[in-house]
C-alpha cells in the first residue's frame, strides 16, 4: 500500500542533519536571499504548518526588509502517484500584485504541492515568483520544477523534525531525523 498509511507505527530513528547544521545552512540562504533581493522588499510565503520553524529563522538571517504572509492548504494524493488534489484552508491575507514573491516551504518530495501553489499565485500577477524549501527529495519528483533556493537534498526517506510530521507529530525536534517503522525494528532485534 502506497501513502503514509504504510508506516503504521513508527518511531524516530538517527539524526539525519543536526539543529547546527541546519542553523548554518539557513544562515547562508539567508544571505543569498539578502543579496538577491536588496532594495526589492520580498514578500516571504510560508506554507503552513511545518514551515513555521524553518521561516521562523529565516526571516532573522535576513539582513533586508522583507514581508511575510502565510498559506494553509490541505493536498490529498488519491493514487499517490500523479494527482494532486490541493484545498487552500487559509488564503493569504495580503495582495501579491506587483510584489517580489518567495515561495517557502519545509520539504518538496512529488512537486505536485508546489506546482499548485505557483499555479494559484501566478495567477495573481507578482512581479516575481521564485522557491525556497529548506528540504528537497528529487527521487520522488513527479513534476519538473525550478527550485531557486534548497538548503538540502535528502534521500527517499520519510523524515520528522524542525517542523516536519508524522501525524502531526514530532514537528518539535530541533533536528532532522528519519523515521523507522516498528516492524523494522522488530525484525533488526
Ligand atoms: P509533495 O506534494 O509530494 O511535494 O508534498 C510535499 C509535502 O508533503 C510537504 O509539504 C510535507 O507536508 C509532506 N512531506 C513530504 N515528505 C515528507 C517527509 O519526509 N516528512 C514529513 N512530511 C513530508
Ligand atoms: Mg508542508
């Protein structure tokens, strides 16, 4: 069975990126945002929930004058494979028009959220348009997508922590770690 039902129980397993790493490397997106963007005042757009660390210690390594707004969506993946049916649960409060707009999210695995999102928010005619995400995991890539800022690339593993979830779980974890189900860890005993 494909999905996330497929983990069933699981539990957190070995650091994959420490909370220094990951300090480190926001800090140099930080400064590339900084540089790219000077004198444009870019609108950041964190996509709730599991972004609120990551835009959270972004924001503060930037050294220009930004603006933030948020999205809630809810994706449902009816096959899991090539569909991507997305709700917006909370609109952004504020016009993009004529803005310079930073997509930011937490981890990119299919694309399919992604390509919704810019299709939603192109439509509202931003001077820019451009992404960000903290994690990426190309393997599952089922769409072509231009990512202009990636702090990591990760394997094809299920990982919680600095925001992320499994079952709204786990988002706490100051570090990245994978996840391993507690089948396996049975059969390792
Ligand atoms: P995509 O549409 O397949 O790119 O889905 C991206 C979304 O799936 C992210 O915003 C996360 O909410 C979730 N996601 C994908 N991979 C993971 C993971 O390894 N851990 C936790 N959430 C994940
Ligand atoms: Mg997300």
């Amino acid at each position: 069975m494909k999905g996330r039902d497929w983990l069933g129980e699981v539990e957190v397993g070995e650091t994959l990126i420490s909370a220094e790493e990951i300090r480190q490397r926001i800090g140099e997106i930080g400064a590339d945002v900084s540089r790219d963007y000077a004198g444009l005042e870019p609108r950041l757009i964190g996509i709730l929930k599991g972004v609120t660390p990551f835009m959270a210690d972004l924001i503060r390594a930037i050294s220009i004058p930004v603006t933030t707004d948020y999205m809630s969506i809810k994706k449902y993946h009816p096959d899991w494979e090539d569909t991507a049916a997305v709700r917006v649960l909370k609109d952004l409060d504020l016009s993009i028009g004529g803005q310079h707009v930073l997509l930011v999210e937490d981890i990119i695995d299919s694309g399919l959220t992604m390509e919704y999102l810019l299709a939603h928010l192109r439509n509202r005619d931003p001077a820019s348009l451009r992404v960000c995400t903290l994690f990426n995991k190309p393997a599952n890539r089922v769409v072509d997508l231009p990512l202009d800022y990636v702090g990591f690339d990760l394997p094809d593993v299920f990982v919680v922590g600095y925001g992320l979830d499994y079952q709204q779980k786990h988002r706490n974890l100051p570090h990245l770690a994978v996840v391993k189900t507690l089948t396996d860890a049975a059969q390792t005993d």
